[in-house]
C-alpha cells in the first residue's frame, strides 16, 4: 500500500478521542442548572430565603427582631401542611422581655418546621437567619417575593 492509500484509509475511520468521548459523557450526565436564591424581608422583621428552583422559601426572623426580644424562651411554630396567607400569623416568639407573633412573609403551604428549636429556642439568639429557620414555605404566589424589602431597604426601614 502507498503511503497516499494509508493516509487516505485513516482519514475515513471515525475519531475516536477517549477525552473527547469522556468530555460528551459528562456534559450529558451534568447538565448546568441555574439556581438563584434571594434573601427578602418584611416590616415586621421576618425574613425568607428563597429559591426559585424548589419554589421554597425559608422563614426566620431578623437578627433585629432577635436582638430586640432579648433571650428567646418559647417558640411556636406552625403544622406542616398549613394553608398560609402572606401577613398571616404562624406563630409566636417569647423573650423574657416580650412576646411577638411572626407572620407569614409569603403566600403557600408549610412543607417543613424547624423542630429543634422546641428543645433549643435560644438558637434564635444564637442563629436567628441561619440555624433557627422557623419553617418552609412552599410559594402559591412566587411573585409575592418581588413585593418585599430587600437587604438595602431593610436596614433602611430598621434605621428609620
């Protein structure tokens, strides 16, 4: 065979790059999904963080709220389930100086409470916007968000 046969024969078989085969498995196993989570709050001093790719958002209060409550020795929290209404009460904080509702920052269902904080109700003082979440909210009305206060805003209100 001529070396011009060679060349022509191999230019007609397929390329077959192992890096490139182990490039395309990948990028159809893991294809790129675009999350976003907005953090919004209320005049009343609730906060929620939502996520718009589970549609949830994630109930606390301020750490305003927590420092102006002082130590907090009670929480109550709504029933997995619950119908809510955004500025709907779900529950109640109680501070050895105060007692304050919470009220719901969004419209939707309740899919999860935060259940140690029955046992551990300081953790608000601890981790008011991280660790003690109060529940989860799945959105009936993801466009109630767009409605609230954001970080900006909020410091705005609560220097005001």
């Amino acid at each position: 065979m001529s070396m011009l046969a060679a060349l022509r024969a191999s230019s007609r078989a397929p390329l077959r790059s192992p890096t490139y085969a182990a490039v395309r498995r990948q990028q159809r196993l893991s294809p790129f999904v675009r999350t976003l989570v907005t953090k919004k709050y209320t005049t009343d001093h609730e906060l929620v963080l939502f996520d718009d790719a589970t549609n949830i958002g994630t109930v606390s209060i301020t750490d305003y709220a927590q420092s102006s409550l002082g130590d907090v020795v009670f929480v109550e929290l709504p029933s997995i389930g619950t119908e809510v209404a955004a500025g709907e009460q779900i529950g109640a904080v109680e501070s050895v100086k105060a007692a304050s509702d919470i009220y719901s920052p969004v419209s939707g269902t309740v899919k999860e409470v935060n259940e140690g904080l029955g046992d551990q109700p300081g953790l608000i003082n601890k981790s008011p916007e991280d660790k003690a979440w109060l529940c989860k909210i799945k959105l009936s009305k993801p466009d109630e968000i767009d409605k609230l206060m954001d970080a900006e805003a909020y410091k705005a209100h609560c220097e005001s």
